[in-house]
C-alpha cells in the first residue's frame, strides 16, 4: 500500500469484487433489476516468446490481476442489451441486438467494441437466451496486455453460466471458439496465445504454450520474493502497417528456402547452412525466431528449476534479439529495459507483445521494486506506468 500511496507509482488495479460492485450498480441504473451472474476473463503479459506464435513456435504469457468484469441476466425483451463502463471504448457504449439465427446471422458494424461481443455470441456452442449485460474492466484497452481477449473470454463464460443446462465444452475449444470471435468479428487474424491463457491461466503459474499442437503446460511462478512488474511505455509508434505483414512474410520465405513448413522445424544449424541463399534480412528475422523459440523452452525449463537468474538472462537476450535481429523495439523500450537492467534485484526485462511501443515485463525481486521504478523514472524521458503483478487465475464465475 505504501507503493500506491508514493505520488502515483505504482497503477493501484481495481479488484475483481470492485469491479463486480461498480458493474452492478451501474446495471440497476440502466436496467432497474438485479444481476444474476457475475463473470471475469484476465488479460495477459507474455514473459518471453515474441514473434513465435505464426511461426509453430512456443509462448510462455501469464494471466494477469487485471480482469474484464461481465454481470447479467436472462430476459424476455427481445433482444441482447450490452453496456460498457469502458472510458476509451468508441460511442455508443449500449448496444442492441437479437440473438442471431441461421436466417439472421449476426454482422459485425458499429460500435467496434461490441464486435469482441457479438462475435463470441455467434461463436457460442450452445444456445443462447436473451440477456441484458454490463462490462466492466481493468485491463487498459490497447494497451498491449489483451483487454480484448479478456473481454472475449469473459463473454463467452458469461453466455456458459446463463445456460445452465448448457453442455460444457473443453477450455481449448472454449479458447478456439473466441479466438475465432476474434477473427470473425473485430476482423483481427491473431494467434492462439491471449484466449488460451486467458481461459486457462492459473494462480501461481505460467503457461508454456506450443503453438503447433496447442499442448499447454502450466509452470510455477509462485516465489513471494519474485513479481512481474509491467511496465507502459504509454507510447505506440503508428507505423505504415505494413511491418507485421511483412514480418511474416520473411519468416515464410526462410522457412521455405529451409525446405521446413515452419521454422518452428529449423535449428540454428540448418539456418546457418543456408546464410549465402538468404537475405541479409530475412536470415536476420529467422536467426529471431529461431532463437526465440528455443529460450522459450530453455526459460520454462529455468522456471521449472527456479533458476530466475537464467530465465532474466534469457529474458534480456529475447530483448536484443527482437532489438537487433526482428527490428520491433524502439528507443522507449530499449530505455525502459535497460534502465531497469542497471538495479539491484532485476533478475531480466524486455518488451513484451508486437513491439513498436506499449509494455516492457520485468522479473524482479520484490523488495527491488520501490528503486527500480524510482531509477526508471529518472532515466525515462515519457510518462510509464507501473503495474506490479503476480500470475492470476483464467477466467472464472464470480459472487454477485
Ligand atoms: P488489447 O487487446 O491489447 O488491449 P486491442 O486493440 O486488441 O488491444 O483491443 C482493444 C479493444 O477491445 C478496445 O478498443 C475495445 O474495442 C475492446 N474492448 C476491450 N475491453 C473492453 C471493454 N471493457 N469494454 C468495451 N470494449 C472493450
């Protein structure tokens, strides 16, 4: 508590139960009736793992304090109601719309933010009644850390406790199905990684996730000593759009010239046999990838053995490797990183997610947190903020 009280360091994050009394409330005011379930989904910071989810390779997120709240209930009205309390969701924040039927499918439109929420209701396997909701969340939209998976995920658990009698499916297909909703809907072709942890993320623990076979692992993270500090850059580098395009496009051209269906199949052996066939830059981009899959599993393996210190190494090498070979990071973050990397106690850091701006991760002691967030306020010219995490639980049902 001392932390939050020190001139805003550290994000104080609303607890789920705050979140739940905020959304019902809010809920009796539009609706003039009483919830009768209350849901959450978690967002997510990937520890390291960066670029390898459309590469076959391994991810290795954990699920976050911060949770997206749903609150509702059956009705007769005719038609699904939904609210936000959002600040930065686009106008309007209610929405109307029937429950979709093989002659009046649901379309995405306007406002984007109900797309994430009629494209799992189209994606539901079961049926749905009519409801009237309320969201509520602590994940920071946009910001690099899944609000928008949290939203899916906790949708999708909210139309499950609102049918009962509802057969209920496996958590992978419960993550498929929203990461479909994803595809369908907000239009957003992602990987596997943010609805998987968000469905099956547990306290204490990270996910080592293969994207190939979908196998998911969970790993202790369970020291007090250690905590995750996310760190915003608050900035976000609006670049031509074409960089993740074209990120994908080298990787599929290595792994071609490799003769492997991906480079998940490729060692560093076979990529170094092959540097005179490849482009300076594309053998730059698969070196990336390369690597990067293997720290993943060498970090889970650290993580297994407690070894924080290799897995802050590995974290750190996952940070210049995305720096110098991938070309994602940028001035703030390379800042953020090493100024945290000059503490005592920081065991590793690097950016986290598609790069270019949002968030660093950081492995830390927890009695280093208070100077290193002081050292990286001196050393950083922008305005971060601060969240420091331990591994949560994925989605589940919460008292009303
Ligand atoms: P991220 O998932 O990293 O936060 P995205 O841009 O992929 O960023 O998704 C953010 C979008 O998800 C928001 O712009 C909004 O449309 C939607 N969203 C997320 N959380 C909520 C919420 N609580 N209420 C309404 N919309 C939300």
């Amino acid at each position: 508590d001392q932390l939050f009280s020190r001139a805003n360091m550290v994000t104080k994050v609303e607890s789920a139960a705050e979140l739940v009394a905020r959304a019902v409330s809010t809920f009796r005011d539009q609706y003039g009736e009483k919830p009768t379930v209350a849901v959450c989904g978690p967002g997510r910071v990937n520890l390291i793992g960066e670029h390898t989810d459309y590469n076959e390779g391994f991810v290795f997120p954990m699920a976050l304090p911060m949770v997206t709240v749903v609150v509702g209930r059956r009705t007769d009205t005719g038609v699904c109601r939904v609210l936000t309390t959002a600040q930065d969701a686009d106008e309007p924040k209610q929405v109307e719309f029937p429950v979709p039927s093989t002659d009046h499918p649901l379309q995405p439109g306007k406002p984007a933010w109900a797309n994430y929420v009629k494209g799992v209701v189209a994606n539901f396997k079961g049926e749905v009644s009519l409801f009237d909701a309320v969201l509520a969340s602590s994940v920071p939209l946009g910001g690099g850390l899944s609000s928008s998976a949290s939203l899916e995920v906790a949708t999708y658990t909210f139309l499950e406790q609102l049918n009962p009698q509802h057969s209920p499916v496996s958590l992978k297909e419960k993550a498929l199905a929203c990461q479909k909703a994803e595809h369908e809907f907000p239009g957003m072709p992602c990987g596997i990684m943010d609805q998987f942890i968000s469905v099956m993320g547990k306290e204490g623990h990270a996910l080592l996730l293969d994207c190939r076979s979908m196998a998911a692992e969970l790993v202790p993270l369970d020291n007090p000593d250690v905590v995750v500090m996310v760190t915003n850059s608050n900035v976000r580098h609006e670049l031509t759009g074409s960089e993740y395009p074209t990120r994908r496009r080298q990787c599929e051209q290595a792994a071609g010239i490799l003769a492997k269906n991906s480079l998940r199949e490729a060692s560093m052996e076979d990529l170094e046999a092959q540097e005179s066939k490849l482009e300076p830059v594309v053998f730059r981009r698969a070196r990336h990838v390369i690597g990067e899959i293997r720290r993943t599993t060498e970090a889970a393996d650290a993580l297994r053995a407690r070894d924080y210190a290799k897995f802050g190494k590995l974290m750190v090498e996952s940070h210049n490797s995305l720096r110098d070979d991938y070309e994602v990071s940028c001035a703030e973050l390379d800042t953020l990183v090493s100024a945290a990397m000059e503490c005592t106690g920081v065991y590793g850091s690097r950016m986290t997610g598609g790069g270019f701006g949002g968030c660093t991760v950081t492995l830390l002691s927890a009695t280093a947190v208070q100077d290193t967030i002081s050292h990286i306020k001196e050393k950083y010219t922008g305005q971060p903020t601060f969240y420091i995490t331990t591994p949560a639980a994925g989605a589940s049902v919460l008292q009303v």
